[in-house]
C-alpha cells in the first residue's frame, strides 16, 4: 500500500494503524493511553493526525492505499498541543523530584520531546490512596489515561478498576469505589506497570529512584510550591530533569530475570539501588507474560534481604546449637562425612534430592555429583511431590512429560477444561489468559474441582465430584463419546495404537456407575461431553488437585486418554497441560536430577546411554535405577540410607506424615541442607550450606511450557551465601572431583551436547528475553506445539492406556470428614520465602481451615473457632473459616503453615503406586471445636480481597467520556 | 538421633576473606585514601555529611531563602530575562551591537568641532547619507519597541 506522511510517500502495511506506520518511519507523533500490550485506548486524543482534511486517531485508524496524512505541522500539531495541555491540566510536573523519572516516564519525554513549555494543572481535590501495603494512587497525578484499566479489565482480568467518567473530574476507581485495600484487587501490580505516569506507584521505589526524590514530603512539596511560583517556562528545569533521569541510571540498576515463584515462567526487570529491590517492571518482550504479573512476582521479593537470611555455613555441636563455620571447614566434614557413610554402607546409603526452585544447570551438577562423585543413583527432586504423576500419564500415552504447547495454545483453545487446579491463585498470569480467552473471545470454560474457587465461578460448566473420582468422570465422559460416535476416526487410525483395548476397559464406566461414584447428575457428564465434542480445540489443564491421589498417574493418563480419543493433540489450541506448580519443577527433571533418568530423560538402565555420559565425565557409573524420594524415606526407615544431601526442599514439612518425616530425618548418620534460611528442615542438618536466591545468580529454568529462559544476576551473594552451583562444585571438588566451572554457561556447554533434548540450548540463543522451547535441535529450532507430526514414541504413534481407579481413602465414622488442600495466591509453598513479607502476611496473617455454612451449622461452628483436625497420622490445630467456597463434609485447609496448621501433620502414607507420590489430597479427619470465638472474626481480615466484589466492565468505555458535554471530539476542532 | 535445632551461637571471623588485590589496585586504594584525607582537611567530607544527614534542613532553608518576596522578585526576573533571550534573534541582537560599535568608534574618534547645533543645521545633518541611515534604524527600533509595549498583556 502507498501513502503519503507529510508528503514523503512511505509503504504501508495492510491492517497496520498510522501509528505504527509512523513508528516504523520513525515519524514520532505523541502517544500517551497507546501501549503495545493493550491496544489504542482512544483517551488521551495527543496522536490526532489529519488525513484528508481531518482529524483522526492514529492509534485507532487503519492506513488505507492513497491516504496523505499530515503529522507533525500545522492543524494536526495544534489538535496534539491541545490534547496535551488537557493532560497537562490533571498532572503536576515535578519530574526532578519524581520517582517515575528514570528514562521511561512517558509524559516526561513527550513534554521534552514536544518542546512544551508550560502547564496550566488544576488540582482534582480527591486524596491519596495509599491504603494498600504495595502501591499508592494519587489522583491528583492521574491523567484518565485508562491503561491501568484496560489492563485490570481486559489483560489480567481481575476486574477490579475503572473509570468514572461521570465525575467531574474522571478518576480511576476500585470496585465501585472503595478503598484499594478494601476491593476486590488482587494486588497483581499490573496497573503500576502499566502507568505512564506517576499516578500509580510501586511502594518500595517511592523516595528510591533519584537523587532527590528521598526529600521528606513537607520539604518536597514546598519545594515544588516555589518552582511553581517562578517558573515562567519548563525549559530549564526538563532539561534538568531529563539530565537526571539519565544519570539515575548509574543509581538503579536493571537485571532480566525470571520469577521464582510458580512455573507459568514469568519474566521482568528487576530494579535494584544496592541490595534494594525496588521493583519489578515486565515488560511486553516477555514471552509469557507481557506486562502482566502477580502479587508474589510483582512485590514477593522481601525475603532476599531479610534479617533471616543465612550467610555462613552452620555446623551442629554437641550442645544444641549451631556454629557458623568456614566454608573450606564445612565442605570438608561434608566429604568427610559422605566418605565415611559410602565406605562403611556404599554409596546407595547416600540420598540426593534437587530443588525445584533451583536453575537447570544446578540440576545437571547435582545429578552429575550423585553419579559420577558419590557414584549412586539415589537422586530425585520435588516434583516427586506433585507433579511427577503427571509426567507419568503423558509419557504412557504421547512419550513427552511436559505441556504438550504453550501458553498462546490455551489462549487460542476453543475450550478449557480445568481439572483439579485452582488456576487463578496458583498460576494468576497463566489464568488471564484462559480469563481473557473467554471475556474477549468466548473461549467456553468447563471446571472440575471440589471447591467453588475463582475460575469455578466464571466457568460455563462447574462440576463438583466427589473427592478422588476425577478419573470416573473423565472416563465416563470418554465412554459417553464412544457411544455416540464422537471420537475422532481418522486421527485414531492414523495416529494412534492400543485403542481397541482401551475401548473396552472403559466397558464400566456407565453414566449410572459415574453417578453413584462421583455423586455428579448424569446431565452435567453429558454436558461436558457434548461441550468436548463441539469444540474445535480443547486443552485440559491439570494439577494437584488430580496429582495427589493414589491413582493421581491414572487419571493424568486418563485425561490424556480423553485427549487421544476426541483428536485434541498435535494442533494450535489443544493439548494436555500439567500446571507446573515452582519455577522450575518442569527443569530441575528435564535435566537429570530424577531417579531413573539422566538429562533428557536418557534411561540409566540403557547402557550406550551410560557410555556416553562415562566417557563425557571420565567415571564410570554406577548401574540400576537408584531411590525416588518417597523410596529413600523407606529405605532411611529399614537403616539402609544412612545420610542425606537435600537442596531447597522443607522436607519435614513437604513430605506426608510429618511425624514420621521427624523419626526419619532425626535418624539419619549426617544430613546436609542446603538453603536460604533455617527452614524447619534446616533444624535437622548436621550442616547447613547458606544457598544465594534467584536473584544473585546466572542460569536458566524451564517453565510450565516447556521454555527455556535466562535469569541474569541482579544482587551479589549477601554475605558469605553462594549460588547452589557453586557450592555443589565445592562439594564435588571436596570429595575429590577436578570440576572448575566459573560460569553456569559452561555447564551448559558441556551438557548440551550430550542432551539431544537441548542440543541446541546456548546461552548467547537465550540472550535477554529470548527463549527457546524444547525440545531443542542443534540448530536452535524448536516449536511451542508438540505432536504436529509424530508422537514421541518410536513409531510415532501416541498409545491409548488403559487406566484403573484407585478409591480414595474413605472417609468413616471415626474420620468423618474429608480434608481438602491446596494453594492460595499470598503464599507460596511452605511459605518460607513469603511469611517474611510484611504485604503478604497483612493479606493472609495466618492459616485456617474453609468448612462450609452447612457444616459449620451442624457443628456450631462461626469465624475465628480454633478446631483441632485429627486423622488417622497425627492432628493440626487451626481457625475456622466459614465460606460457600467448601461444600458439604469437605474442608480445605491452604497448604503454607508452618507450625501448627501445618496440613502434613495430617496427610497419611498411602502413595500413588506408580509414581509414588504422596495422596496428599486424601486426608480422612474428625474436626472437634477447641475454643469458641466470642464474636464471629474471620481469620482472613477484610482487607483481603476474598470479601470484596469484582466489579467487571468492558474496559475503559472511552464512549463515556466522548458523550461528556466538555468534550470536544477532534472532528470539531 | 538429631533433634532439630534453631539456635545459632555467634560467628568467629570468616576464614575465607579474599586474598589483597594486585599492587596496581592497592596504589589506586592509597591515592584514593589520600583523597578522603585531603578532604577531610578542607572540611569537604564533614559538609557533605552533614547535608546527607540532614538535606531536608538545608533544602528547607534554601527553599525558604529562594521564596522570600524580594529574592523570589529576583529569580523572576532572571528566569524572565532568560525568555527574553532566548526569543530574541541573534541576528538582530548581532546587527545592532554591530550599529553601536560603529557609533562608538564614530563619537570617539571625530573630531567635535564644538559649533552649537540648531535646528536647521539637524535638518542639514539629516541629508548625510550615513546620519539618514542611521535616523531610520533609531526609528525602527522606536517603532519596534512601540509595538512590544503596546501589546496587550497575557
């Protein structure tokens, strides 16, 4: 297409807007509400171009063949000047003295750019918000530019802000008004990334970013008060102000990193001054998650400068305590110690465990230490937890363990089918997608699980089964298709083996038997069968809820099943997708710390495997498929492990039983625990090794979907800490190993090339926000969806497998109730890293059991009880919650206490049989009312968000403030 | 059997301090020292102290000196002088500086003969070309000055 800008003709692209035309020209015009993450906003009227004699948007008006379009001089500067002074009207400068300055504050830079001068700024009268432990509102700085609603309503869609184009003075509000701490806000911090202005700021960056702006506020305002009054231009002073906001940047540094918390693999910048943390700015580069972020990535980062972080190595004495001790002191009683264990019970009496949160390349030496130093195969990781069952059912079935496309499949799906996972609270930026799917683009929802959390509400289908019956519903509905015919013919001829018997193992499972089973009315089955089969894409996201049974491997496999039969793998928009629950859970197995498998899951037992990796480490290894985790809790019961190496894993409160997990870890010979901080597993060690966060590191994790990505390194280690690779090495040097790696890249140039799954892994392809998906060829190519031309089995076919159910344990009249458990979005695990943020802790103080209004009727229980949970492994003590949330005879109780709430002192020792991981959702217990609140008080205080009501909205209804009679549309100017 | 423990008795000094950097750093170290010292002599350190302790006092007092009536007439002033020259074209400015230094020259180095000017001899020194020439920018820059005054006020 051809077009005339400022009568120099340009190529255009169809569908491009003239502001991306200009753009791409490097014509600049300003743009203050456009950003690339939510489209043109329409609100702020500064990029009003002429074409054809008239004023026009650019950001919202598609280039057509022909158009002149006037940009930068006559009526069209004059319609910017003029949008510009409105702004001007609703925001004070003061950019000097302004947090917001740093290079990229948008209407700092349009003023400078545009050469304006002056301003004419009408304070608004309204008052600060500065409820929120986060971030702070101030309207009186708040241009309606309207970013920060199009990102609540229709990015993240939390639906919280607003616009009130009715006031006299529009403001953004919260709910309908309420106070920030008192609405429905998550707290996701997506609306402070969004802001091009300083309306809307990050807490822990107010009085950080410049050189002046720590002035005390009194002063500050006086300050500016006097420049006012004297200032006859803004020349001077943005010439200032721009000069400082460059030289700020020797002040705050800015460090790409990837988020710790869960595994949907969010990626930011994060701005330190020093050892501060002063925020976290994403940024629409990022893979995953664009702008978008959550409340623990956003403002979950205090721990890594709390006073409780270990900085020394510690070694246990003789009279209770521990000493801090030289790490050339603690490293060689560790190789002592192992040395002795191994010469005196093998090294098979040795145990390694990896952690989840640990990087790829931490991984790799792990596993690498247990076989080739210590020479056992005893080496697992936490996934063993929760997510290996997953793992399981897909390798059964398409031959990959991981999310079989990416997170822009789930967002393309024409339905969602959510199984045990409460995805809003546990992976929020992964659920925006599915929560954006269906507001903008009628993606259909369907949910299975026992509570009525977030995505339950918003689905079109909600299905609360009984507890531990997924695997019937879902089989059901694959026998409900066969009857009718439904299932895809010519993908399972063509793609599939094994049908016919999987056919048939499905003979029992009748609507009449899942009913009676599943407690589901037969019609809702149906639905969700025909909502299956109507779709043309469906992915099916799972995670602990389906993970932690007994038969947590067969219903993984079942859903897979379910997949293969209706033809809904191997294209854009389906797929299978196990919720990776830590940063790199999905990592920490792809590269070999996991019982049984080297990196990319190369078979110990296949012996030209095990050449390979012998004549790549120069050792020869050891044979068998050596202890999971759950095992070398057995084997540590019968004496037969005798010590331990665990890396960033709460142990005693992670695994089930926590009493029997104290008998254990108090019996073994000599356990090392390398960590952050004195966790309650930490207390055990007879060493304890002082572990660097993510933050003061290099290397990479995998996330959810299967991407490999960078974190760079933004602090240095506090005090004498150390990244986990290092210390590994020095343990591995310790015990006699020549390892000399100085960088975490050249653990990756080692093991790529032994890795066909990551032969083409370089850090230089992983520069930045880059990132690959595996698998990986050598050549660095990699696609986001699996399975489009083979399945990954040698004969390229997927494999139907048939399932069995395993009952859950029932619950009985001793036990009479059942115990739910789960995730909530303040915390994170065992929450060792956020029950040291003030923030969080304000949102969710302390734990608490959800009993639902019609138990808590019968038992004459209300807000704040104290009860006591017994099961048939030992009892927890904890406040009562009543809430619709729960229903019937199920409690849930989150996951993330510490003492006593904490929910495995509840759990029993029943496993999945397959994967062996704990069935940690199955919990039979008795609840007994131990002190009565005088006066009903939730232990949830009403500032967390639960009590408020989302206020969705379209988005920022521009119309509004068109058809407001001070506005005149541009057409009239 | 190990009983769990939380308590941390206090730390001997770490045996693993890095080693003294190369010679060349140590020197850099030194002269930087000696710079401190210097510093320190002229009171530079403790002034700077002082202001980072205590900025909101000294911004304070400068904020309160700048908003005093007569000195907030000054910055005024000077802030409006400073618009005044950056509207005015150089070229212009260029011209008439040129015009007075011709002036200058001129008055210097005539010889005044001392006669008594009347209003015919004006009439007659109008006729000089140069004295002409020289009345016409003297009214243009009247005029010019007429028209600035006369504007009526923002």
């Amino acid at each position: 297409m051809k077009v005339a800008v400022e009568g120099k003709p340009c190529e255009a692209r169809a569908g491009e807007s003239i502001l991306a035309l200009l753009a791409r020209n490097g014509i600049e015009v300003p743009q203050l509400c456009y950003h690339p993450s939510l489209g043109p906003l329409q609100t702020c009227d500064t990029c009003l171009v002429e074409v054809g004699g008239r004023l026009v948007r650019a950001c919202a008006t598609p280039v057509q063949d022909g158009m002149q379009v006037a940009a930068q001089s006559g009526h069209a500067r004059k319609a910017q000047l003029d949008a510009m002074a409105e702004i001007l009207r609703n925001h004070n400068m003061y950019c000097t003295v302004c947090d917001n300055n740093n290079g990229d504050c948008v209407l700092h830079n349009t003023v400078y750019r545009m050469g304006i001068e002056s301003q004419a700024f009408e304070p608004k009268g309204y008052p600060v918000d500065d409820s929120s432990p986060f971030y702070v509102y101030d309207p009186d700085q708040c241009i309606a530019c309207g970013r920060c609603v199009e990102a609540c309503q229709n990015l993240v869609v939390n639906e919280v802000l607003s616009l009130d184009w009715s006031q006299g003075r529009p403001r953004v509000v919260w709910d309908r008004g309420a106070a920030v701490d008192r609405s429905s806000c998550v707290s996701c911090g997506t609306c402070c990334t969004v802001c091009p202005v300083n309306a809307l700021m990050e807490k822990s960056i107010l009085g950080q970013a410049g050189y002046v702006t720590g002035i005390l506020k009194s002063v500050k305002d006086r300050m500016v008060d006097a420049v006012k009054e004297v200032e006859t231009s803004f020349s001077p002073l943005m010439l200032l102000s721009t000069v400082e906001g460059e030289i700020r940047k020797g002040l705050v540094k800015k460090t790409k990193t990837v988020c710790t918390f869960c595994g949907v693999g969010c990626t930011f910048d994060v701005w330190t001054r020093d050892r501060k943390v002063l925020l976290v700015q994403p940024s629409p580069e990022s893979p995953a998650n664009a702008v978008a972020t959550c409340v623990k990535g956003k403002f979950g980062w205090d721990f890594v400068n709390s006073p409780d972080r270990l900085v020394e190595p510690l070694i246990r004495t003789e009279n209770g305590s521990f000493r801090e001790a030289s790490w050339e002191e603690a490293l060689a009683l560790v190789a002592r110690r192992f040395s002795e264990v191994k010469a005196k019970d093998g090294p098979d009496a040795i145990g390694v465990i990896a952690s989840c949160t640990g990087t790829n390349e931490e991984s790799y030496l792990t596993q690498k230490l247990a076989r080739a130093v210590i020479g056992t195969n005893n080496v697992d990781n936490c996934s063993r937890y929760c997510q290996s069952p997953a793992t399981m059912g897909l390798w059964r079935t398409v031959g990959y363990g991981g999310d079989s496309g990416g997170i822009e499949d789930i967002e393309a799906a024409d339905l969602v089918v959510i199984v045990g996972s409460n995805t809003a609270e546990a992976h929020p930026v992964l659920a925006s997608r599915v929560k954006r799917a269906r507001k903008l683009h009628g993606q259909k929802l369907a949910v299975l699980d026992l509570r009525r959390h977030e995505m339950a509400e918003r689905a079109d289908l909600f299905l609360r089964p009984n507890p531990g019956t997924d695997l019937v519903v879902l089989n059901a509905i694959g026998k409900y298709v066969l009857d009718q015919g439904w299932e895809a013919k010519e993908f399972i001829a063509s793609r599939t083996n094994g049908f016919a018997e999987f056919q048939a193992s499905l003979e029992p499972f009748t609507l009449d038997y899942a009913e009676k089973v599943t407690g589901l009315p037969r019609d809702q089955i149906i639905r969700l069968a025909a909502m299956i089969h109507e779709s043309k894409g469906t992915c099916i996201l799972w995670a602990m809820g389906v993970t932690q049974h007994q038969d947590g491997s067969e219903t993984s496999t079942a859903i897979a099943n379910l997949l293969l039969l209706t033809g809904n793998f191997g294209r854009t928009g389906t797929g299978g997708y196990p919720l990776r629950g830590h940063a790199n859970v999905q990592g920490v197995s792809d590269f070999g710390s996991l019982t049984g498998y080297l990196p990319g899951y190369q078979k110990t037992s296949d012996p030209e495997v095990r050449k390979k990796f012998e004549a790549a480490w120069g050792v020869r290894l050891p044979e068998g498929t050596g202890l999971n985790s759950e095992m070398m809790v057995l084997a540590a019961e019968e004496g037969k492990l005798r010590a331990m190496y665990l890396m960033g894993e709460d142990k005693i409160l992670a695994d089930s039983d926590q009493g029997r997990m104290d008998k254990v870890l108090s019996g073994l010979e000599f356990l090392v625990v390398q960590e952050l901080f004195l966790t309650r597993t930490a207390q055990y060690a007879d060493v304890v090794l002082p572990a660097a966060a993510s933050l003061e590191k290099e290397g990479t994790f995998v996330s959810t979907e299967r991407r490999v990505q960078r974190l760079y390194k933004a602090l240095e280690p506090l005090g004498g800490s150390k990244p986990d690779w290092a210390i590994i090495q020095g343990v591995a040097r310790a015990l006699g190993a020549d390892w000399d790696y100085t960088h975490p890249s050249q653990v990756m140039e080692e093991l790529a090339p032994l890795t066909p799954m990551f032969a083409g892994v370089t850090y230089e392809r992983l520069e930045g926000f880059h990132s690959l998906q595996w698998p990986i060829a050598a050549d660095g190519s990699c696609s986001s969806c699996l399975y489009t031309e083979r399945f990954a089995f040698p004969d390229g076919k997927a494999r139907f497998y048939v399932t069995k159910f395993i009952e859950p344990i029932p619950t009985s009249k001793e036990f009479d109730l059942y115990l739910n458990n789960g995730r909530m979005l303040e915390h994170f695990h065992w929450g060792n890293l956020t029950w040291r943020n003030p923030g969080l802790v304000e949102k969710v103080p302390e734990m608490f059991v959800e009993v639902s209004p019609e138990l808590a009727a019968s038992r004459g229980l209300k807000d704040g009880d104290t009860v006591r949970l017994t099961s048939p492994a030992g009892s927890a003590k904890t406040k009562v919650l009543v809430t619709d949330r729960v229903s019937g005879n199920v409690l849930f109780l989150p996951e993330h206490g510490q003492g006593e709430a904490a929910v495995n002192r509840l759990s029993t020792d029943k496993v999945d049989p397959s994967a062996r991981t704990p069935a940690y959702k199955e919990i039979p217990v008795r609840m007994e009312k131990l002190e009565s609140c005088p006066v009903p008080t939730p232990p949830l205080p009403r500032t967390n968000p639960r009590f408020a009501r989302r206020n969705p909205r379209p988005g920022v209804e521009v119309e509004k403030k068109w058809a407001r009679p001070d506005y005149v549309p541009p057409e009239k100017r | 059997m190990a009983k769990p423990i939380a308590t941390i008795e206090g730390a001997p000094a770490s045996e693993t301090a890095e080693k003294v950097q190369a010679s060349a750093e140590a020197a850099a170290e030194a002269e930087f020292r000696r710079l401190l010292v210097l510093a320190h002599e002229r009171g530079v350190l403790q002034g700077l102290s002082h202001l980072l302790e205590e900025p909101d006092a000294a911004l304070g007092t400068a904020t309160d000196w700048a908003t005093q009536p007569g000195n907030l007439a000054v910055v005024k002033h000077a802030l409006r002088f400073y618009n005044t020259l950056q509207s005015i074209d150089p070229r212009a400015v260029q011209e008439l500086l040129n015009g007075l230094d011709g002036a200058a020259k001129a008055a210097v180095t005539t010889r005044d003969d001392g006669r008594v000017l009347g209003f015919w001899g004006l009439l007659r020194a109008l006729r000089d070309p140069d004295v002409n020439r020289g009345m016409r920018f003297l009214l243009r820059m009247a005029a010019g000055l007429g028209r600035s005054v006369g504007k009526p006020k923002a």
